[in-house]
C-alpha cells in the first residue's frame, strides 16, 4: 500500500484524439474475459458514438495521462437505462493500462468519480463488474459500494458461465 502513495495521479476530459488509446486500453482487457463481456477486439469507429455521448457536462470521459503523454487509463460515466427518471444514476467503467495495474490509479479514478458526481447531478453511482473480477470488487467494496444485485450465469464467455454483480452507492 506505501507505494501507492508515492504515484500521484491527474486527470483530463477525453479528446476525440485520445479514442485510439482509450480502445486501446479497452481492447487489451478482452482476451482476459475479466472484464469485458466483449468476446472480441473492437474497432476505433464503432466507439464514435459513443465518446460523443460522454459529455463533460453530464457524463463525463476521463483519461489519465502517463509521464510520458501516453494515456494510462480511463473512467466514464454513463447513462443507466437510458429514461429520464434514471438520470441521477450513472454508471462508471474503468479500464487501466496493463502497466499501471496494481498503482493506485484505479482508487484514483473512482475516488474522484464519487467526489465529482454531485457537480453533474448524479447521487447514485453504479459498477457492474463480473462475478470472478475479484480486484474490481474489492477496489469498489473499500469505496463502500454494496452489492446491489447478483445475476447468476448471466454471461457466457468461451462456454463459461459467469455471474454479473451490481455494486451501487448513493454519493448525494
């Protein structure tokens, strides 16, 4: 844990010319079948929608940039359900570069997200994270999210069942 003290961290709103390094990130957690429900690498293009509904006014796309200017990882917060009587829940995603893994970037980024969700009217903030990603549950569980939800066998990944596990707190 002291070395975690050591690295200091900052972050930025996300730049049309940080999707590269953002899918970059992404794509380098799916053959892990951790994190991801995606079975397959995706492309640049199909994620232009997506960065544009990450609006820094409501829900926000971070990234965190290495000493060396390379993105290291990356936080979203997105829409929940998708109806207005939802828009004081978002959901957070993070993704971390596999080097910076175990630094404290993680509690970086979810520390902020909780601090900064009642300056965009969300009180209530969500993580869905697989059953077996045992490093995502504990970084949420010592954040006190509680296990809201429990979907059993809800995925299959490579014929693999697995568990969808809804962590939930209320920040406002």
């Amino acid at each position: 844990m002291s070395t975690q003290n050591q690295v200091s961290f900052t972050h930025r709103i996300a730049r049309l010319d940080d999707l590269p390094a953002i899918v970059a990130i992404y794509n380098s957690t799916v053959a892990s079948r951790m994190v991801t429900a995606d079975t397959e690498e995706i492309a640049v293009e199909s994620r232009l929608n997506w960065f544009h509904e990450h609006t820094p006014e409501k829900r926000p796309l971070w990234v965190v940039e290495g000493e060396d200017g390379q993105i290291i990882g990356w936080l979203s917060f997105s829409n929940f359900y998708g109806r207005p009587a939802y828009s004081g829940t978002a959901e957070l995603s993070i993704y971390l570069h596999e080097s910076t893994r175990r630094q404290g970037l993680g509690r970086y980024l979810l520390e902020q997200a909780i601090q900064f969700a009642p300056q965009i009217q969300v009180h209530t903030l969500l993580g869905f994270i697989f059953g077996h990603n045992v490093p995502s549950m504990n970084l949420f569980a010592s954040f006190n999210f509680e296990i809201w939800a429990n979907m059993p066998r809800v995925a299959n990944l490579d014929g693999i069942e697995r568990d969808l596990i809804i962590f939930g707190k209320r920040v406002a």
